[in-house]
C-alpha cells in the first residue's frame, strides 16, 4: 500500500522586490551567509548561519495545534550542503527546546524530511523554528513545514479585488496572481475576480482570472458585488484584497491550506497590516472594536524575535467578539454569511461585517498586506466623516454592540474633541455632517450610497487641512517657531486642558506656541498643547498645510455638533431601533442585487472564466 504523500502546509516566503526587501523579516543571516533576491536561495560558507526563527517563516503549530488539532508535522528541506540542523519549539515564559540537533547533508535531487513534532505532542500554544550552520559551502533551496494528517475540506477560494482607476495596480496584481496560479497545487481551487468599479481596467479575461464592471459604489459596493459573484460561482470562501495585492502571493496558500484543515467550518483568516514607510514595523495585527478601532499589536517590531514571539502567543487563542480583520486581506466562508456589506461607500464596512457575524478569526505569521500609502497622511475631513458615522452605525444596529445613550455621547465627544484641540475645523465641519446622516438614519445610507453630495460638500470645505505642495504656497509651512507654554510640564498642561487648549482665553492666538510636526506624529496630543499654529509636514517634506486657532471657526463649528448631540440624546431609542431594523434591510442580497443591478443567481448567465 502506497503511503500518501504529506501536504506542504507552509512554505518559505523570502524578501521581494517593490514588495518588502527588510531580510531580517525573512531570515537572519550570520557569518559569511548571503541571500539572493534572483535565486531565492542563501548560500554558506563554512561556519554561516541562517536563522528562519523570523515573522514570515516561523511555524505557528499552536495555531495549527488549536484550530486544526494537528498531529503529525515533519520539515523538508531541500538544498546541498552539510549542516548542524537545529530546530527550536518556542513557548510564552519558559527557555525554547532544541526538537531536533543534529547533523545533516543535503543534495538539491533529494529532499530531506524530519519528524519535528516536540516530545509530548504539539502544544496549545508554541511556534516552531530552525537555524541552519553550515560545516561545509553550501546553500539552502526551500523548506516545507508538512504534514500526513488528510485535510478536512477543500475550500474553492474566489479572491476579490475591488478597484477604482488604478490601472497600472490591479495588472500587476492580475499578473502576479496569473504567475501563482500556474505553479501553485491548488490552481483548481482559487480563482481571481476584479471588480472594476472605475470601469478602467485592461485586463484580459483567463482561466484564473474575471473582470467585472460595476458602478462605482465604493469598497462596499465592489466587496458586495465581489460576494454576489463568489455565491455564484459556489465558492466555499472569499478573500477581499486591495488591488494592489501588496501581499506574497504564497500567503494565499497558506490561507487555502488553513481553511482546509480548520476544525470550525467558520474560520476566517485575517491578514496583518504594514505601512509604507517602514516595512518591518506592524501597523496592526488585526485590530478591536469598542467606541474607537484598537489595532492589535500596533507597532511591533517584525525583525525581533521576541516580539513577534509576543504577537503569536497572543494571537493563538481565540479572538474576542469584537475582533475585527481588514478589508485589505480577509477570508472568510461564504456559507457563513448572514449579510452583505452595509453601504457605508468606504470606511467601517469591514468592521461591520465581521462584527455582524460570529466568524473564529485567526492572523497567521507572514500573512501581511504592505501599504504603499503612508497611513499618516490618509485622515481628512473626509475620512473622519467616514470614520465618525461608521462607528456610531456600528454600535446603533448591532445588539451586541450596545453602549447606550452616554455611550454615544462619549464616541461624539472623543471626535469632538480631538478636532477642536488639534484646530482642526474644517474636520469639526464634517463631524456635524456626520452625526445628521446617523440620525437621518439606514434610509439616508440607500439613497446616498455614492456618498457624491458629501464628497462635494466636503470637498468645499475643506481649505486650511488640505494637503499642498511645499514650494508652491506659502501657508505650507509655518511661520516662525515660537514655544512659549512648555507642554511637557504639567502645570502648563493642566492649563492648557482646562481651557480646551487655549480656546477659553482670550487673545490666546497672539501668544500661543506655533510649531511645525511631521505626519507621522499628527495624533500626537501632548505636543499640541499650548499651540495657537501648528504645521505638519509629510515624511517626505513635499507637502504640509497649516492650522491656524479661531474662537469664531471653533464657535461656528461646535453649535450643530451640540445641537446634533442633543438630538441624539433625546431620540436615542427611536433612533436606535431604526437603525436595528434598517441595518438588516440594507444587508441583504436582494437590496444590492438591485442596486447594482445583478439578476438573480437564477437568471444569471455563468460566470466569466467559470
């Protein structure tokens, strides 16, 4: 009888051009070893080390352990070379055990394969590793982490990219996942759609490969009709990825091979998050909702092991209720989902989602989208228009998110006042247009669903908080340095707090501090106190603007927030039951069917590339 042969579950990811080149992310290399990028190989000379104990490349075999109940594992290498192989079985608060120490010889014609599976079985929660010295020159090729246990499924994998006028983007994307696909084992089972909201795309149509045009509805629209596709189709999961897919095309497999092997038939895999300034640093490892998004792990060193040891142990068990993943990479099963996105156009819909349904999320090392964007100058006025009314949504039409009338209050207050002390006015302008389109209720949600008028209007007011070029206006930086209130002492601070940063004292503009800050510090609240001016300035230096104190603007500003927030206060209970009762409306594949057009799986033709 002939022995099946053991499923590959994890494969090495190494560093990538124009994707993330940070090595030590991958492998830490020691003594003379060297990586190349071309070959995708690290070679030795006698006495180098490589060491895979790294984000990309541990072994997470608590995760495997505790959602898969995984038994058998071995590691195949393959390369040439001999080599002390030592591999190494992590867990929180105790010395990590050598598995295996031993000596090895490898030939690039003949993959060696090791029982790895530490004495006493796979642990709860633990991670797997292994180094590799050289006693001769030699190089290493690949490594598997595998496995003889028979996966419970085969999830069919529909990944949906949704995209607006970002041609050059979503090729490379349609490229690279045509790349994969020819290689990968599971070519079958995945499949790409890009729904192309922009109706601008050049992408021929393949096997692996289907464009969609869709009106223009934003990342709720193009997700909903991404889903809508993927029921059809019969997949078992989707993936909502951006269209850059600024992701290792082999984190797909990684995400197919858990769902396979997941014991909760409701598993989703969400993908952690970094930015573009520093590929190394975690923005968030998903992330919590509770008043205000909490991303998880936020900050963390990729390139330390300890603390991507620290990541990993957290991250085993399971999640809480409000545990929430990015639309830039998040898998779930279709035949868990109870509703379609919320026409929020951008912004909350992925929060929502997964707060609405009671998906087992798990992160896995490696599984990481890279924005080209930096993150710290995305916030608008706009996006905190966006950002405002998804989160009261979000806390309105769930039960199980229900924080009250005070609770509101403190959601309004928190924006509030994070506008006013920053000087912030033009988005205190928005604020007040988000909080009419809460009380005005889901129906203002399905009338407006483009969000056009808001944009527009939003778009008008916004003059001081807009980004310009750093040479071409002279309101882009700021005038003379000036620091008379020292904020880093405490009673200048209280001060300062007292009177909502200066602006309950008069003439407080003539003598307030002015100060310049770059982006990346922009929620930084401590060195603001005092400020009567304040500049920010991109990483880059190439654009700033400039805010500016006015009791008059501040004035002006706070009145309809007040007035909105006692509103609120009055009607909470109409208010709240509407949204209950709206929410579950605008959810429901007949409601998008509609709006975007899309007959009935009944009377649809089949799918392209089906």
């Amino acid at each position: 009888m002939t022995t099946p042969a053991p499923t590959r579950l994890q494969s090495l990811l190494w560093p990538e051009a124009g994707l993330n080149t940070e090595r030590d992310v991958y492998v830490r290399l020691t003594r003379g070893a060297a990586f190349s990028i071309a070959n995708r190989q690290v070679y030795f000379i006698p006495g180098a080390a490589a060491d895979f104990g790294t984000y990309n490349n541990l072994f997470n075999s608590g995760k495997w352990r505790t959602h898969c109940t995984l038994e058998t594992l071995e590691l195949e290498l393959t390369g040439d070379g001999q080599f002390e192989l030592a591999v190494f079985h992590a867990q929180p608060e105790r010395s990590s055990e050598r598995v295996i120490n031993r000596i090895v010889t490898l030939t690039s014609d003949a993959p060696q394969n090791f029982d790895v599976v530490p004495l006493g079985g796979l642990k709860d929660i633990g991670v797997l590793f292994f180094q590799l010295t050289a006693l001769t020159e030699g190089r290493i090729d690949q490594a598997h982490w595998q496995t003889a246990d028979a996966p419970r499924r085969t999830p069919d994998l529909m990944l949906s990219v949704t995209t607006f006028r970002r041609e050059d983007a979503v090729a490379r994307t349609s490229k690279r996942f045509e790349e994969f696909a020819r290689d990968t084992a599971i070519a079958k089972h995945v499949h790409l759609t890009v729904v192309d909201n922009g109706h601008s795309t050049d992408i021929a149509q393949s096997a692996h490969v289907s464009v969609i045009p869709n009106a223009n509805l934003g990342g709720s629209g193009g997700f909903a009709r991404g889903l809508l596709e993927a029921q059809t189709r019969g997949a078992s999961h989707c993936l909502f990825m951006d269209d850059d897919a600024s992701v290792h095309m082999d984190c797909i497999s990684r995400t197919w091979m858990f769902l396979a092997y997941a014991t909760d038939p409701d598993t989703a895999v969400a993908g952690a998050v970094a930015n573009a300034q520093y590929r190394w640093k975690l923005w968030e490892n998903g992330a919590l909702f509770d008043r205000v998004c909490q991303p998880q792990h936020s900050g963390k060193d990729l390139r330390d092991l300890l603390e991507v040891l620290k990541i990993e142990f957290d991250s085993t068990t399971s999640p809480p209720h409000n545990f929430y993943g990015g639309w830039w990479y998040f898998a779930f099963p279709v035949a868990h989902v109870q509703h379609m996105p919320f026409p929020f156009f951008v912004r909350g819909d992925d929060v929502s989602f997964a707060l609405v349904h009671d998906f087992n999320i798990i992160t896995l090392p490696g599984v990481i989208s890279y924005q080209d964007e930096d993150f710290s100058v995305k916030e608008s006025p706009l996006t905190v228009y966006l950002d405002l009314r998804s989160h009261m949504a979000h806390h309105l039409s769930l039960p199980a998110m229900e924080i009250g009338r005070v609770g509101m209050m403190k959601i309004i207050a928190r924006f509030y006042l994070r506008g006013l002390l920053f000087c912030h006015y033009d988005t205190l302008e928005a604020i007040g247009l988000a909080l009419d389109d809460v009380l005005a209720g889901p129906d203002y949600f399905a009338a407006n669903p483009d969000i056009a008028a808001r944009r527009k209007q939003i778009s008008v007011l916004t003059d001081a908080e807009r980004w310009r070029p750093v040479t071409k206006t002279p309101r882009s930086t700021c005038s003379t340095p000036r620091r008379r209130i020292e904020p880093d002492r405490w009673l200048p601070r209280l001060a300062m707090k007292l009177t909502l940063n200066g602006h309950l004292l008069p003439g407080f503009r003539s003598f307030g501090n002015r100060i310049s800050m770059g982006a990346d510090k922009r929620g930084q609240l401590r060195p603001v106190w005092g400020a009567a001016q304040i500049s920010y300035v991109s990483a880059n230096g190439a654009r700033s603007y400039t805010v500016e104190h006015s009791k008059k603007r501040a004035t002006e500003t706070t009145l309809p927030i007040l007035r909105a927030a006692w509103i609120l206060w009055r009607t909470y209970n109409t208010v709240r039951d509407d949204w209950r009762k709206g929410y579950t409306s605008l959810t429901k594949p007949s409601f998008w069917r509609k709006l975007l057009s899309v007959k009935p799986d009944s009377e649809a033709p089949p799918s392209p590339g089906a």
